[in-house]
C-alpha cells in the first residue's frame, strides 16, 4: 500500500534559528542561509529521475550495500513504525519493512509501516514504483526534516540516509528527530564522511571530484547538481563531530560505524526519554 500525503511543494521557510549565520555552505560556495533550502531542492528536482541509475553508478552499487548494513544494525521488527526522513525514493523505507517482514514470517506480529518523508516531491514521485512497493505499507509525505509534520513520540525508528548534509540547520532537525521518536526508539543516520586514512582520502578525494560530476553529465545531464553533493561531502562534519551534534540533541549512546574505510559512516543513537 503507498499514498501520497501532502504532495505539494511545501516551500517551507529555511528555519535558521540554530543555523544562526547569515550564510552557510552550499557545496564549496556560501549563499545565504535562507536560499541553501532552495538551491539543494533545485539539485534534487534536476537529479529526481536518474537518482536511482546514478547512485548505482557512483558508488558502483556500493550504496545498497550500505544500506543493507545499515538496516541489519537497525534489526527492524514486526509492528514497528518507520520514518525514513529525506527518505528519497524510499530504498530505506522498503528494506525496513521488508526486514521486519522476514522475522515476523518466523515469529509472528504485526507488519512493520514506514513513512517516507522528503522536501522534494520529484524524488518521491519518481520513488513510486507499484512493483517494489507491492505488499508494503509505505506512506509519502512531503515534508522539511527540520520542522517534521508529526506528532511528539509517533515512531519507533527514525532513518535519514544521505540527507542530513542537504539540511540546513541540521541541529534543528535532529530535535526533530528526537521528538517524533518514542521513547526507547532509535535514530540512524547513514552519510557520506571523509575517510580518516590520508592515503585512502586522496585516491577517494580524485575519484569523487574527477569522475562523479562526469558520471552526472553524462548519464543525469546535469554535472553542476553531482559537483554540488560531492562538495557538500567534504563540508559535512567528522564522524566525531556529528555524533557530538546528536548527544547535544539529546540522543543516548551516539556512536557511528565506518563503512568501507570510512567512505560513509552509520550513526545511531537512542531516545531515552
Ligand atoms: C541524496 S538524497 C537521499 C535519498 C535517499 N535517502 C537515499 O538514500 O537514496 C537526499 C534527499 O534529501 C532530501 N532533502 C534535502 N533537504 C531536505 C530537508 N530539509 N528535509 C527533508 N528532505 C530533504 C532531498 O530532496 C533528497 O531526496
């Protein structure tokens, strides 16, 4: 089962209470803060239809991998509530529910939901396909992570997967993540980070920037949206950093997980109350 909730544009204002500058980064360029919200869905409206080739063909299919990793931590179980914020064309979202499936042929429940959130209703649109949604409850709401459209304490997991770098006040929606999870649930966020290794970051640092926003010309069309995400990677912070960041939005036991030598790297951590 799919619906699509909301699917206006929500030309949401960037709230910038906690960005708290006047400009920030955009990929290696500074705009203001209030037009980055604008600018990342402008890439994403560009990049909406190819998203699914293209990430096959960055990472060379890497990133299911990763997702896959990401989701086996998770360890999603019968009955629980997923929202997948950022949550694109909804690779997340469907190998929650789809784990949670598998235990639940074993022991039993109720099927596990998700609700796949994003700004951009191009990436949800181009996300609907009735054959890998066939027997999954998925919901579509458009949506801006740092002011999420659900009640306090509504889910048990909350994903953002390769979205946070696009966010524009990322501690804002990490209290956003906070709240909407009930207690006892837990937050992943997977991302692509900088290798610690410096041998490793440079041959990473030449394939990204010399092959990607080729790989976006030729396949999406469109090479300034893929220069953009491979700049915002370098912006994002450190691992440390960023798990920092969710302990000061009030998550208990932040840590991450470094995937293929820390080309992109799992966090989580957990509602307590
Ligand atoms: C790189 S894609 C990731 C999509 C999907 N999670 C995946 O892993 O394939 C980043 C997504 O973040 C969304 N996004 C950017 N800023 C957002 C915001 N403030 N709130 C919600 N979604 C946002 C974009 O529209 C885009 O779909």
């Amino acid at each position: 089962m799919f619906a699509l909730a909301n699917a206006t544009r929500p030309h949401i204002a960037a709230r910038v209470s906690d960005a708290r500058k006047d400009t920030i980064d955009f990929g290696f360029e500074e705009v203001r803060t209030a037009d980055k919200q604008e600018r990342v869905r402008q890439v994403f409206d560009s990049v909406a239809r190819d998203y699914d080739r293209m990430n096959d063909a960055m990472s060379a299919g890497l990133h299911r991998v990763w997702k896959d990793m990401a989701i086996t931590k998770l360890n999603p179980q019968p009955g629980e509530r997923l929202l997948d914020v950022a949550g694109g064309t909804g690779d997340i979202a469907r190998r929650f529910v789809r784990a949670a499936d598998k235990v639940r042929r074993r022991r039993g429940g109720a099927p596990a939901r998700a609700v796949i959130c994003d700004i951009n209703d191009e990436m949800l649109l181009a996300g609907i396909d009735p054959r890998k949604d066939s027997g999954l409850d998925l919901t579509r709401v458009c949506g801006n992570a740092e002011a999420l459209p659900f009640g306090d304490a509504q889910f048990d997991a909350v994903t953002i997967a390769y979205g946070i770098r696009n966010v524009t006040d990322r501690r804002a929606a990490l209290r956003e993540f906070h709240r909407v999870l009930k207690p006892g649930g837990r937050l992943g966020v997977l991302e692509f980070t900088t290798p610690p290794e410096p041998l490793i970051r440079k041959a990473y640092d030449a394939y990204s920037f010399a092959v990607i926003p080729r790989l976006g010309g030729a396949i999406a069309g469109d090479r300034d949206s893929y220069r953009y995400l491979v700049e915002s990677i370098r912006r994002f912070p450190k691992q440390d950093q960023f798990a920092q960041m969710m302990r000061d939005a009030g998550f208990a036991g932040a840590n991450w997980t470094d995937y293929s030598a820390g080309v992109t790297a799992f966090h989580t951590g957990w509602k307590i109350a």
